[in-house]
C-alpha cells in the first residue's frame, strides 16, 4: 500500500478527492476482511495496556511484510486482550485512499507512510490531519532490484550502482509515487538527474515481475524488504541496491519509513485506545520473536499465496535480528527520526519548509 505522495501545494480538496474516487470505485464491501476480533475471549481486557472500557477500534492494513504485524493480531486474536473491538479489517486501495478514509474519521489506526503522513497533515485542517502516535518501521525498506544482465557488483559503491542504471528503464508503482520519489532521490544522491533514467508506472510487485521478465523494465524499486528480494527469485535478477546497506548517502539509509498514525482529533480524544492498540502490536512483534518458523508460514500463505516461504524465513530473521533492535519500547518515535524525515520530504517537494516539526507531527504520548 505504497501510496502517491501529492505535490506539496496539491490543494486538500484534492487529495481528498483523488482517495474519493477510488473509494466509490471500490464501494465499502470491498474494503472490508472477513473475520476479526472483539472482547469475546475469556482474556478479554486482561493485558497490561488494555484499554478501560471495551471500544471501537477500525484499522486499515494491506498485506505484505510491512504490515504482517497487524495480521498477527488478527490471527493470534489479541485485540480482545486489550479491550479493543477490531471486528473488520479496512484495505485501502491505496495510500492516498487510507488518508481519505482516516481524515474523514473511518479509520482509527493504520500504518502508513511517513512521507504521506507529512504530506496529508500539511495539507489537513487541524484535528482532521493525521498525526503519528508509534514508529512501526524504524528503517527504510526500498531498494532498486534489477534483472538478469551484467550490473556492478555487490562489492562496487552506490555511486558506481546508480550509474549503471544511466540510460535504463525502471519501474515505479506510480509517477508521483514514494517509489518514484525515493528513485528521484537516489538519482541525485547518486550524481545523475532525473533524465538519466525513464520511470514507467507498473503497480505492485506481481505485474513489475511479469514486466521485467518481458524485458520492459531493466529495474524496479522496491518498496518493502520481503517483496524486493521475491521479485529477484523469481526473475532471475538480485537486489542491486539495499537502501540500508554501507555506503549508501544517510538521506536515504537513515529514513524511517513506516509510521502509525491516527487522526488528530481522535489520538486527543481517544488516548486511551490508541496506547491499547500500540501494545496489541507490542504484543504481536513478541509473539514473532517467539514464534518465527509459524511466524513465516503466516507471512506466506497470508501475502505470498505459499509462493514464498524462503523470503518469509528471511524477513522474519530480518525483523528479528536487525529491525527489532531498532524499535523504541512501544513503538516510541524520536526527534532525530522525523527530522530527518522532514529533510526528506522537503527536498522531495512532499512539504513545503517550516509546514511540520516534530512537536505538532507527533502526538505527545509518543515521543521518545
């Protein structure tokens, strides 16, 4: 659910009607998961962190391993520990179709992307903006994957890597996209200009797989760790460039991209379940730390359709061993993380200088 990241003086009105139209195309039904879970078990408001009372809690997730956490709070049945009613599970059909839905109170909690988060709250009226209330993904997660052929090795240096790609074709999910702004960004890390290559939109990882196996694409930039390195399995190709790996320029290894947001008004209002579900998560990221082999099997019959157990294992050591450590305790989000951020999104036109600081972007209870 990589979203398109609108031009930072992209009106509200438009945002929200870009996410409108998807949303009538869709029609609610189709947004919706087919099981869930309430305060029914006989542990029902038990765990530490539980709400007060039972409550209403609407999530928006996708699948995919940047939200698995959220399917293991499903699977494992935790929400009813702590006292949070989570009977349907949202699926935007978009990022951008999230924020509609978040802005416009349909959604309580999500995931999302930090610089549509900056963006969407930079164009929102106050208490309708989405403000982040936990880091979820304390990393980057692209990286530029390519086909078969001869590319430098995985010894050569980022500046070497991107200049093997001087001339190509790249596929992005969409013009205008995280993807495409993030391959932006790394071009001019990396000493090129933005015509040194050509972005072609071609969706998520399943149709860019069968697009480079045509031979349209000579690369593709990933937008999650798992989704990266099945789209090389199964096209022949490898991860040309991790974005977190040594050597790579800070403004792109150092980001954070995935934060959990709720809309202003209601992290203010509803303070109390907004820490009971940062705790369900809490819960959900130990259960996988002690659970890894089931953990992965989950991950792959739930977002690779049992397609890729090899990848599933490697994410799960992935997030065990490198991105866990990283994690602030309940999901806690520093300074230095969304200052950065904010470098980001303004280099990449997603916010305009001064629009967003840490203090009114984060709600208070988050704060490291």
């Amino acid at each position: 659910m990589r979203p398109t990241i609108t031009e930072v003086r992209t009106s509200r009105r438009t945002v929200l009607r870009m996410a409108g139209a998807s949303l009538l195309a869709a029609g609610a039904g189709g947004l919706l998961a087919a099981c869930g879970d309430g305060p029914s078990s006989a542990t029902s408001g038990s765990a530490k962190g539980a709400a007060a009372h039972p409550t209403p809690f609407r999530v928006a997730t996708a699948p995919g391993d940047n939200y698995f956490i959220d399917a293991v709070n499903l699977d494992q049945k935790q929400y009813g520990k702590y006292n949070l009613e989570v009977p349907k599970f949202l699926y935007p059909s978009s990022g951008v179709q999230g924020m509609q839905l978040q802005t416009a109170g349909q959604i309580d909690g999500q995931m999302q992307d930090t610089l549509l988060t900056m963006t969407t709250f930079a164009n929102s009226r106050p208490g309708e903006r989405p403000v982040i209330i936990g880091m979820r993904i304390p990393e980057t997660t692209y990286s530029i994957v390519v086909g078969k052929g001869n590319w430098p090795a995985d010894s050569a240096s980022f500046a070497e890597k991107m200049a093997a790609l001087k001339g190509k074709t790249i596929g992005v999910t969409a013009i205008g996209a995280g993807a495409d702004k993030q391959l932006r960004l790394a071009l001019h890390q990396g000493g090129l200009t933005d015509s040194d290559v050509t972005p072609l939109a071609v969706g998520q990882t399943t149709p860019a797989i069968a697009q480079m196996n045509a031979g349209k694409i000579d690369a593709y930039v990933g937008i999650t760790y798992a989704t990266a390195r099945l789209m090389a399995a199964q096209t022949g190709g490898r991860v040309l460039i991790d974005f977190t790996s040594a050597g790579v320029p800070d403004l792109l290894s150092k980001q954070q991209v995935d934060v959990l947001i709720a809309r202003e008004e209601y992290a203010k209002s509803n303070a109390d379940a907004c820490k009971a579900w940062l705790a369900a998560q809490w819960e959900a990221k130990d259960w996988i730390l002690a659970n890894r082999d089931q953990a992965a099997e989950l991950l792959n019959k739930g977002s690779f359709d049992g397609r890729g157990l090899d990848v599933s294992k490697q994410y799960i050591q992935h997030f065990s061993d490198t991105v866990v450590p990283k994690l602030q305790p309940q999901w806690k989000v520093t300074k230095e993380a969304i200052d950065l951020m904010i470098k980001v999104a303004t280099q990449t036109g997603a916010a305009a200088p001064g629009q967003i600081t840490y203090e009114t972007l984060v709600a208070d209870f988050a704060r490291a």
